[in-house]
C-alpha cells in the first residue's frame, strides 16, 4: 500500500520524549510564540455570535476571496479571479496536498529542494509520483546552484515545488535561481508550486519575488500561503490556493475531498487579518530578527557547530556533522539528557543528515538557555 511509505514525523517523536520532563524547552515548534492579535479576535469571537457557524462554501468566502486577489495585486501585481482563482483551504498544508493531488499522476516526476518540508514528499508518494530532489547547497545560503535545476529535469517531470523562504534552512531563493526556474519550467513546460507562507519573515533589507510574477509564469503557477504564521494563527486553520482557473477548477475537486470548508468564523477573522493594522506583523518579525541574531551568534560559538545566517523563515539550520553522531540520535539525546527538543535534520531528507532545526519562535530566555545547556551536553559527549 502507497500509505506503507509514508512515517510518522520525527518531530513528534521528539515531542513525545520530552514531554515527560518538566523542566524541558522547546526549539522544535514550527509555529509563532505570539497570540493572534486582539483584532483579529475580536473579529472571529464577533462572528461566532453573529451566527458564522456554518459551512462556508467549499471556495470559501467570497469577501475573504476578493480580499486575498486585492493583496495579491498590491504586493505582487498579479491579477487573480477571486471567483474562480482563489480558494480557502483549511491551512496551507491542505491547499499544497490538493495542488499536488491534482496536479500529479502515477509516474510523473516532482522536483523538491533536497532539503525539504516533509508534506511535500507524502503528497508526492500518495499521488503516486516520483520525487527528485534538487541539491540544496549550505555554502550557497542553501540555494541551488543553476546545474541543480538543470541536472533533475527529465522527459517526466511535471510539477516544480518552490519554497522560499525555506523550512527547514531559513534559505531564500536569490532571484537569478528563480529566474533559471522559471526559465527551465517554460522550456519543459512544467508546473510549479509555490509555497509562500513565510513571505513575510525575510531579514536583513531582502525582498522576496514570487516565481508567478516572471513572464508568462502566470498560467503554470498554483501559489499557497496561510495566515497561520504571518498573523499568529495556526490554530484558525485558514490558508488559500491562487492560480489559473483551469487549475484551481481541479484543485478544488480535491479539497472538497478532504475538506467541505475550512472554518466560517476563521475566514470572516482572516479578512480582518489582511485589511486590519499590520503593526503586529512587524514586530513579531522585528523581534524574530532579534532573537535569529542571538541564535546564530550562540550556535557559532559552540565548539563544532557552524550555522549559517538564516535569510528567512524563523528557523536555524545549524551543522552538527563534526560529531560524528546522526541527527536522530543527536537530537533524541539532547531530549532526555539536556531537556531540548530540536528537530532532526533527517526529517527533511538525506540532505538535511548532519543538521538540526532550531526554531527562534520562542522566548529569547528560551533560547539563551537552550543554547546553554547544547552547549554543557556537547562538551560532556566530545569529552566521553
């Protein structure tokens, strides 16, 4: 059976280890410390006592529709029908899982970065497609360099998946890569996917460009985001699809499958969340900027850790490779002997071994003590 191929995710299995200690922290949640805005509650608490209880339509609300194809054309000039262009799913998991569904028959081949979130792959297998990974490079900022790309197309490929910024690296896709993207895609006539939903979390004056906006990308890209993370809102469980409507049209057979509509009341906050004030997103990513900082100074000051910078996300994807201890076994013992849960590299592919992921989504206390306490452990380990 396809299902057979499919595993239990490792960070649950660390979840798991460490919940039997009180003392523990946390670095493995791939999810914001803040509330969702008073405003945005506010909104969703206001519909639920208006009656907004209901299914709300398997493309879900048209305002909250009209209100997304409005952003869209601001922040990236494209042009989306919010009739038949855009379609609310019940998070971004579920807006790629349908993408994928549709897009994919048994045999086509699915290019994902090497260094990947996992879903992508369990969708892929469950489609009954091929994955190809494209290396992802650590000394690039964890881009691919331009005969990465070249190097995983063949006669069967079907569907690009883009992810920038990255989970789990915190790498953003510079914007030639985009461009040779785009450009391999127009030649082989490939779809892509791309996942957008840590547009907002970018660092240092870098811009992100949606690989939809380059010429004639337009018609062959199904873009997904969410609002769980850029409004602190993971469990609303709102997200959304935009593309073509010949491909929504198909995408939204799946979604219907898994999903009748995600929730009424989200939907009707989710429209707050966009036309309402943005100041909160700017100083929680104001604020992760502050605590990426603490991270990547105290990770590279650990004896035989080196990380990069994160460019995006809020992850840290630091290298453990000198150790000579897999990332699993890495990160199970950091669980039970030093009260840390971390993510194994390994759980976003071959290429993530020799890796752990650390989210900076958490108090700088957290993080300061953490990154202690690796320390007193690592110490301890290279010693006996």
């Amino acid at each position: 059976m396809k299902v057979q191929q499919i595993e239990r995710p490792l960070s649950y299995e660390i979840r798991d280890l460490i919940s039997k200690y009180d003392d523990s922290i946390s670095l493995s949640v791939g999810e914001p410390d803040y509330q969702t805005p008073s405003h945005i509650i506010e909104e969703g608490t206001k519909a639920l006592n208006q009656g907004f209880t209901h299914y709300a339509g398997d493309t879900g609300l048209l305002a909250l529709r009209e209100t997304i194809s409005k952003t869209l054309k601001a922040e990236k000039g494209l042009d989306f029908d919010p009739i038949s262009g855009v379609v609310i799913t019940v998070g971004s998991a579920a807006a790629n899982f349908a993408a994928i569904m549709s897009l994919i028959d048994p045999g086509d081949e699915v290019i994902l970065p090497s260094i990947y979130y996992p879903p992508y792959l369990t969708a892929t297998r469950l489609a009954g497609g091929i994955p190809k990974l494209m290396k992802l490079r650590e000394d690039r900022s964890f881009n691919p360099a331009p005969e990465d790309v070249d190097s995983v197309i063949t006669e069967r490929t079907k569907l690009f998946i883009v992810n920038s910024p990255n989970n789990p690296t915190g790498g953003v896709l510079e914007r030639d890569i985009l461009e040779h993207i785009a450009d391999v895609s127009k030649k082989h006539d490939l779809f892509i996917l791309s996942d957008e939903v840590y547009e907002k979390f970018v660092y240092d004056g870098m811009k992100v460009k949606s690989i939809a906006t380059f010429p004639r990308m337009f018609e062959r890209t199904i873009i997904t985001n969410s609002f769980s993370k850029t409004y602190a809102m993971t469990g609303w469980r709102v997200g959304y699809a935009a593309g073509d409507p010949q491909l929504i049209s198909q995408l939204l057979k799946v979604h219907y499958a898994m999903n009748v509509s995600a929730p009424m009341m989200a939907q009707k906050a989710a429209i707050t969340a966009l036309t309402g004030s943005q100041d909160p997103v700017i100083e929680m990513v104001n604020e992760y900027d502050r605590r990426r900082k603490i991270m990547f100074e105290g990770l590279n000051k650990i004896r035989g850790i080196t990380c990069a910078l994160p460019k995006g996300a809020f992850y840290a994807f630091p290298n453990i490779s000198s150790f000579g201890i897999s990332s699993i076994a890495l990160a199970k013992r950091l669980a039970m002997e030093a009260r840390v849960a971390t993510v194994p590299g390994i759980a976003f592919g071959p290429d993530g071994e020799g890796h752990l992921r650390l989210s900076y989504a958490s108090s700088t206390k957290s993080i300061i003590e953490a990154i202690e306490r690796v320390d007193v452990f690592l110490e301890q380990m290279d010693r006996g």
